[in-house]
C-alpha cells in the first residue's frame, strides 16, 4: 500500500491544471484537493467509485 502510494505521488505532475468542478457529478473540487492532487479532474467520491470500476481498489 505504502509502495503504491510512493508511486502514484510520484506521478503526479505537479504543473498541470485541476479542473475546477467535477467532470463526473459537476461538483466544486475542493481546493485542499486541487492542490494536492495537480491535474485532478474528479471529486475524491467519483474518484473512488471510477477507480473500483477499473478495478483499482
């Protein structure tokens, strides 16, 4: 778990620009989120429910 997290951060690029609502359910994203997560484009619960989608979690 700890390994997977170290990655993912890994990847995140830092220069790329968040949207600012939801692509998913058009909610606000939050800035604490926007900014932890650069490039972001969902809310943390439609995130969570694409990546059990995916098959992810």
């Amino acid at each position: 778990m700890m390994r997977d997290h170290a990655i993912q951060a890994h990847r995140l690029n830092h220069s790329a620009v968040s949207a600012t609502h939801c692509e998913e359910c058009g909610d606000r994203l939050s800035d604490a989120r926007r900014k932890a997560y650069p490039g972001c484009t969902m809310c943390v619960e439609c995130q969570v429910d694409a990546e059990r989608r995916n098959g992810r979690m």
